[in-house]
C-alpha cells in the first residue's frame, strides 16, 4: 500500500468512492442528497483541502482529507473495508496534526465505535443544517510524547515500500531473515535490500548512521496481516522484543528491531 498526496488526475476516484461509502454508511440520508452534493465536492471541498489517497497495486482504495485541524473525511472503497485501508490513512494524518476534530452523525454507530477505538472522544452532540440529522463533535490528541517522537514518520509513509534504517545492514539482513522468517528479494545499486514479511508485506533496508533517523520511538510501519495472534506468538517465540501484549481483544502489537526500530503488526 502506498499513501500519497491527491493530484487533480484522482478526482473522479475520490468522488467515486465518496459517493459509494457516503450512501453505504449514511442509509438514513436520501442518495438524492449525495448524488446531488458531486459538484461541490469537485468544485469546492476537494480542491480546498489537503488530501491523501491510499493506493493498492495502482487502484485508489480510499482518502483522508484534512482542512487546518478538521479532519474534513475519511472514506474507503466498500469493497475494501475493514481491511486496515482507514486505520492506515487515519494514522497518516496523526502523524501530521497534533489535534484533529470531526463530524460523525449519531446514527453512523460503525464511524463512532472506530474513531473512539483509535482515541477520539465526543465533545458535544448537535445537528447538522444541511440534513437535519444529530451528529457528534470529536475530538483526538496527540500526546506529549507522540509529539516529540513523529519528527521523521512522513519519511517512510509516503511511499510505496517502508524504508527500514540500520546502522549494520548484514546483520539487519540476517535477524529480518533468520528471526522473523522473511526473504530477501531485490538489491538495489545503493545496496539496499528488499525483505517480505509475513508472506507479502515489503519492506527496505537501507544503511545509514545518521541519528535522525533513529531518534524515534513509535511505530514507523504497520504490517497487516491475516492472524495477528499467529504473528505474535511467532515472534513471542523467536525472543522478539515485544511492546505490546495481546489482551482484552487488541488487534495489533509492536516489536522492535535490531536497530530499535519499532514497527506495528495490524490485523485486515
């Protein structure tokens, strides 16, 4: 998956997949209503905002579009829901604010529980113009800590494979190998390798001492796999250094690399 800025070449993507999410997810609102809203969002809400679509494999799956703090939307392809496209593009766009605020109607009961799951909180309820419908104000922040810590995140998401740094690119090669069961792919000139993790995940490792790219310590990747206890347990049992411990229905975990690196293992 690679998550890129919008160019105005994806602006019938987007306004596809707005259209189909928006009546998928808003049934008590006629599709006249939407159908009707495709020239504002061409003319006007699109063009005026900051936006960022996630690709697969050269097909746009989903945006996030974000207007100073607001994030303005968040829609995902139907065929591809519940399959870590809205976890990825929610994430990228925290690694950019330190505060995000939204929109949700109440009786979008799907929207609400995933931003709460992933730290929103409901400021106050009150109603739409538009439509009439309640809706929910909410509200994220970034902690003191994530603050610090996400300086050099844009570095490794915005492209189409993580970029993976390390101080010792032979040793790199041989735990990513030999401890998490990858494989090594293409070399490139630069001396860059490619390694597949958990049967399809990319990622690159490439050498460096310089320290700002180590100065870091959340995730810089998430890996999203079919089985994450499966995952866990294999790296449980390799003596991986793991930060998170899987209880009470978590779907994901990080680890930590050679280098420190930490990465996140999600699950579809």
């Amino acid at each position: 998956m690679m998550i890129r800025q919008m160019t105005n070449e994806d602006l019938n993507d987007l306004i596809e997949i707005w259209l189909a999410a928006s009546k998928e997810a808003h049934h008590f609102i006629p599709a006249e209503y939407w159908e009707a809203k495709q020239g504002d969002m061409r003319e006007v809400y699109l063009p005026t905002a900051e936006t960022y679509l996630l690709e697969e494999t050269g097909q746009v799956r989903g945006f996030v579009s974000l207007v100073g703090e607001d994030l303005a939307a968040l829609f995902i392809d139907p065929s591809r829901q519940n399959q870590g496209c809205g976890k990825a593009l929610l994430r990228y766009a925290m690694d950019l604010r330190d505060t995000l605020k939204l929109r949700v109607y109440a009786d979008n009961q799907r929207a609400l529980r995933f931003y709460e799951k992933n730290g929103f909180e409901r400021l106050e309820e009150t109603v739409d113009p538009d439509t009439g419908q309640p809706e929910h104000i909410m509200i994220w922040r970034k902690n003191k800590t994530e603050r610090k810590d996400s300086m050099s995140v844009s570095i490794f998401q915005h492209i189409d494979t993580v970029f993976v740094p390390t101080r010792n690119i032979k040793a790199a090669k041989e735990w990513y190998t030999d401890v998490l069961g990858g494989r090594i792919g293409w070399e490139s000139e630069q001396g860059e390798y490619q390694c597949i993790l958990f049967g399809q995940t990319s990622l690159t490792l490439f050498s460096t001492d310089e320290e700002r790219y180590f100065e870091r310590r959340h995730a810089i990747f998430n890996f999203f796999v079919p089985n994450v206890e499966d995952a866990y347990r294999h790296l449980r049992k390799q003596n991986v250094r793991v930060d998170t411990i899987l209880e009470y229905g978590a779907t994901y975990f990080t680890f930590y690399d050679l280098d420190d690196n930490c990465l996140e293992v999600c699950s579809y």
